[in-house]
C-alpha cells in the first residue's frame, strides 16, 4: 500500500515487513489510532511500540554510506531513513548493486536510483525488522475482509436500462431487412419511432437510476459528515492535533468516493460483464471469427485504458504534494501582502514561487508527456478499431461467410463489447481510490467504533475539579503528569514558558483529552462524559478562532440566557463599548478576524463570555497587549458579574483579576 498521510512513512514500513514475516496485512487505521504523532510524523520510540502491538520489533543501526552500501545482500530488504524535503523520511531497501540502488518509497512507489544521488539524502539510519514471537494469535489490528453493499435499486434500473438498449441491435437488423429491399415509408416511420422511443426510455431509466443513487449517497454523506463532526467537537479531543484541518476536510470528504464505490461497484461490474458475455454468446454463433476480432480490438482498448489509469494513479501524489506545496506558497504570499515585510524576504518568497511553479510545470510536462502519448493511441484506436472491423467484416461479406444485415448487427453490437471492457479498467482504478479513501476516512470510523460513552448535560454547579493521577501525551512527548491537584478556589498558574501551562488549561475543559487518568467535576463526574463542559469551564485564550459570521452571529448564538443577555448588555452599555472601538453588530468578522485588531478581538471574546453563565472562567495571557483602560474596565465589570465564579489566571506580566488568588506552580506539580 502507498503512503497516503504525509506522516505515515513508517507504517507502510511496517505493515511491509509484517505481510513478510506473518503474510497477513495489518489494519493501518486501527494502528493509526493507537499512534501518538508529534508534529514531524512518529518518533522511533513510538514506532517501536506500535511494531509490539503486533508481535514486532526493530533493531537500530547508525551507519556511514560506505558501510551502508557494503550489507550483505542476504540481509535486504532493510528500512532506511532518508531526508525528503527537509525531513525525515523511511524507505524500504530491496537491493543495492555497483551503480544502483532500488527501493521502495511509501509515497512514490518503486524508485531505481542512482548511488550518488540516494547518498545525498541518507541520514545514517537503518532499521531491522525481526519478530518476536513465530505465532500471533487474533491480534485487533490484523486487517479484516471488506464487506460491500449493494444498492439493488440501482442495480435494477441499470439492468433493466441495459436490457432495453439491447433491443437496438436488433431493431437495426429489422429494419435492414425488412426495409432494404421493399419501400415502405410508413412502417419504417412507424419503426424509427418505436427506435426512437426504446433510446429515449433507455436513458430516461438510466437518469432516474443516477439520481436515486445520487440522492441516497448526498443523504448518507450528510448524515456521516454531521456525525463526524459532532464526534469531533464533542467526544474527541486529540485527533485535531494529528492532522491538519485540510487533512481532516479531505477525510471526512473521502467518504462520497466511499458510497459511491459501494452503491455503484458490484451493479456496474455485473452490468458490463452480462453485457459482454450475453452478446459474445450471441455473436458466437453467427461469426466466430469477427467475435474473435472483437474481443482483440476489446481487450487491446481493456489494456490501453488500464495503462492511463495506472499512470494517473502512480503519478497523483508526486502531482498532488506540489500543489499543496504550491498552495502553501500562494497562501503565505496573500498574507505577507497585508503585512509589512523587507524587501529580501519578500524576494525570497517571490524566488521561492517561481522555482516551486517551475518544478511543478517540468513534472506536468514529465508526466503529461507520457499520459497524453497513451491518450492519444487510445483515442487513434477509437477511430481505426471500427474501420478495422468494418474492413475485415466486408471481407467476410465478399466472401459469402456473412450477410449484409449481420454485418450491420456486427457493427451495431460491437460497441456494447468495447464500452463494458473498457469499463471495466476504470473500475479497477475505482476500486484503488476506493481503499485510499477507506483508509483516510477509516480513522473516524474506528474512533467512533472505540467510542461508546454517551454524554450528559450538567446541570448543577461546578464547585471544584479534581486532576487525579493525570498523564498527558502531546506531539508523542510527555508534557504532564500529575498526581492529585484540587480546583476549589482562585487560582493563579507560574511557571516557565512551554512547561505545560496552557496544556493544563485544556484539560480542564476538555479541549484536550488525557492518556491516563481522570479529571473530576465535583469529585463524581468526568469531564470526558460532559456534553456542556466548555459552556461550564470557560476558555479565553489568544488561540481563539473567529469564524466568518456578522459579530451579532458570534456574540447570540445560544438564546438559552436570551432575558439575561439584553440586561447584561443594557446595564454595561455595550453597544457603546463597540461602537466606540470601531465595532457594530451587523460587521462581518473575515478570516479568523483578520480584519480585527488584537484589542477588538479580545473586546468580542469578553463580551461573549457575558452571554454564558460558566462556573469557572480561565484567562490564558488574555490580557496581554490590551488597551490597559480597557483591561481594567473590562475587568471591574467581570468581577462584578461572575463574582460566585473559580478563576484559573495565567499571565506571564502578572496581569490579574485577583492577585491574591492561590498560586500554583507547574514545575513543582508536574513529575515529569
């Protein structure tokens, strides 16, 4: 299987050497969820134990190139990292002879590459994969047979649709027969009109087949993607952390090749193989040698077309990590225009563009030039294939081995043979996309499989939280591990920056999710099983993102604290606060606010907090490079509002709603 995650190198490398040593694919999605990533991919530490999950292990060996090159060959195929654009990148070593080396890259597929040019990008690093024990038994990650549905509706308007384009063939016959020799215009009318009506009803079938299943797949995807996302605001809390928004919009949208490949496979495969085979058999007993023809001309269309797809399928991720390259690139040069930069940097980026369009440009031409030769012959064949067998058929007329009206049914059918095979390789292709999308969208799948609890709305008030025996991994390092900390009181958070602080922030509301361990609400319920947890702990951080909406949107969503809200808004006039800094409800907030300054920005979050009711408020360095007028209006007003609240504070200038709130310092708390 290809790498398709631009962190997974290491587990195409791994389940590589397990389909060796057990001959049993590992089930990549369910070991992409016992994964910690950090932000560069999977440490070797956690690869490590992740290959005993599945009865594996590996040895490390750090190692020149001229001791790498001389392994004896006996003990190929070893696994290697190598740089590739400027990070770490594993690859399976199959051989290494004087000149070459081949091996086999995640992403790309088998690479013949010269010496010279792979020592370039070696590190030093070489892996051998051994097995711990010869027997495994039942292991969970051990990839099981694929189960598909089939949309029998479909399959029925399909068949039914191809049964009546059969009849075409043979009103054609009818009608060389019949009208070739006696002139009879009313009854040939009569016939093209019945002709006519056949094609029309035909593909009305067939329309109305497509929309049903286009309707059945848009409300299946409507219904998965409403339910991946509720699972991702509202149950997990770490998978946002190992891919990149973009990631996790591709894999939720994987899911339509999904249904589509599920509802449409099996009916289209029966469909072209009844097709072939009902007309082969027919044709068989008329002409044996123009079915022999066509099934040539057919298989030569069957190879052409498997070629193509072969091609744009080998040559996508080269193509597609460009463009992302490339889309990067045109992103960070929109957004250094709105800021002010030097001109070398702006070069730099400038530079930087034309070479990444250049190099996108020469692999398009690369690649173009080979996919457009093959197009090409196919379409060529396309055109000569029927004049071939036009040729070859009057000969067999001239030859009296054929009549004129089976060499028109000849012709006629021969199109329904060629169309099914060439069907056929675009549905290998499919069924690629297919697993790809299986295995991106097979991430959400399995976490919500994992996932059984059902979560509640807490009603009564917060009072204290307890961190109990807590242990938290993040970006695959341990960032936290505490013992016992009671949250009863104002607290007020020191330490060092990246100890942990802000960590700690979100673990207590819940937008991060701890390995071991437990947070308490109350000292009974965990937050984990809280539906409305982040309404109860609220967050003001300087990490908050502002959707594109008006600000009346951002600020009343909820309606729950409608009669509360206007007298909050009426007794601290903040309609005034607003206008006065430039704001008004109907504005619309653009790209994560960045047509808002720092101060409006905090303003907004302040005064959606007014429009809550939490237990706990936690300020992380929210009043940091704040208008200090402001800062101090808007902090008389929360503690006159929130006064029965808990407050977690953490300000590396000291700036505090309650300065005399109990101080706790992470670095004593946190073991590790």
């Amino acid at each position: 299987m290809k790498q398709i995650d631009n962190k997974d190198c290491s587990l195409i490398n791994l389940e590589f050497f397990h389909k060796k040593f057990f001959n049993k694919k590992l089930d990549l999605t369910k070991v992409k969820n016992q994964v910690s990533y950090t932000q560069n991919g999977i440490t070797l530490l956690e690869l490590e134990k992740i290959a005993m999950l599945v009865n594996m292990n590996f040895d490390v060996f750090n190692c020149d190139f001229k001791q790498f090159i001389s392994i004896d060959k006996e003990e190929f195929p070893l696994s290697c990292v190598i740089k590739k654009d400027n990070v770490q990148h594993m690859v399976i070593i199959k051989k290494i002879d004087k000149k070459f080396i081949k091996y086999f890259d995640p992403f790309y597929g088998e690479i013949k590459e010269k010496l010279k040019s792979f020592e370039e990008k070696f590190l030093g690093i070489v892996l051998n994969f051994y097995v711990l024990n010869k027997e495994i038994k039942n292991s969970k990650m051990i990839k099981q047979s694929e189960k598909f549905n089939i949309n029998f509706t479909y399959l029925f308007f399909r068949v039914t649709s191809n049964l009546i384009i059969f009849i075409i063939p043979f009103i054609s016959k009818l009608m060389i027969s019949e009208f070739s020799q006696n002139y009879d215009l009313i009854n040939l009318v009569l016939t093209l009109s019945i002709y006519s009506w056949i094609v029309f009803i035909s593909f009305l079938i067939k329309r109305i087949s497509f929309n049903l299943l286009n309707r059945s797949i848009m409300n299946s995807f409507a219904k998965k993607r409403s339910q991946i996302w509720s699972f991702l605001l509202y149950q997990d809390k770490n998978i946002k952390f190992q891919y990149s928004s973009y990631e996790i919009i591709d894999k939720i949208n994987s899911y339509i090749t999904i249904l589509k490949f599920e509802q449409q496979f099996f009916a289209d495969l029966i469909i072209n193989v009844v097709s072939i085979v009902f007309l082969s058999v027919f044709l068989f007993f008329i002409n044996r040698f123009l079915i022999f023809c066509i099934f040539v001309f057919g298989i030569i269309y069957f190879l052409i077309s498997y070629l193509i797809n072969y091609f744009e399928y080998k040559n996508k991720p080269i193509l597609n990590e460009i463009v992302i390259k490339d889309s990067i690139i045109q992103s960070d040069l929109s957004k250094i225009m709105l800021n002010s930069n030097t001109d070398q940097y702006k070069d730099f980026l400038l530079n930087k563009e034309i070479k990444n369009i250049k190099e996108l440009f020469d692999k398009q031409e690369k690649t173009n030039y080979f996919n457009n030769a093959i197009n090409d012959l196919s379409e060529y064949l396309n055109i000569i294939f029927p004049l071939l067998l036009i040729t070859i058929s009057l000969i067999q007329l001239w030859n009296g081995l054929i009549n004129l009206n089976e060499l028109i049914f000849f012709i006629t059918c021969s199109n329904f043979i060629f169309n099914p095979l060439k069907s056929i390789s675009h549905l290998f292709s499919d069924y690629i996309e297919y697993k790809n999308s299986l295995f991106k969208f097979g991430v959400f799948e399995e976490s919500i499989s994992q996932n059984t609890t059902s979560k509640f709305s807490l009603n009564n008030k917060i009072t204290e939280i307890l961190i109990k025996d807590v242990s938290l991994i993040f970006n695959g390092k341990n960032k936290l591990k505490i013992h016992n900390l009671l949250i009863d009181q104002n607290l007020i958070l020191t330490g060092k920056n990246g100890i942990g602080k802000s960590l700690f922030t979100k673990i207590i509301n819940n937008t991060l999710k701890v390995d071991k361990g437990a947070v308490l609400i109350n000292k009974q319920f965990n937050v984990n099983d809280i539906k409305n947890i982040e309404s109860k702990i609220y967050l003001l951080s300087n990490e908050e993102y502002f959707p594109n909406t008006t600000i009346k949107e951002y600020l009343f969503n909820s309606n729950q604290y409608k009669e509360k809200i206007k007298n909050r808004f009426l007794k601290y006039d903040f309609n005034s606060i607003l206008k006065f800094y430039g704001l008004n409800l109907n504005m619309n907030i653009l790209n994560d606010a960045s047509n808002l300054s720092t101060g409006q920005k905090r303003l907004l979050s302040i005064i959606k907090l007014f429009t809550y009711e939490p237990d706990v408020i936690i300020f992380d360095e929210f009043f940091e490079n704040l208008d200090i007028k402001l800062s101090n209006y808007l902090k008389e007003i929360i503690k006159d509002e929130f006064r029965s609240c808990i407050f977690l504070e953490i300000s590396h200038n000291q700036n505090y709603i309650f300065k005399d709130s109990r101080k706790v310092n992470i670095e004593e708390v946190n073991l590790i």
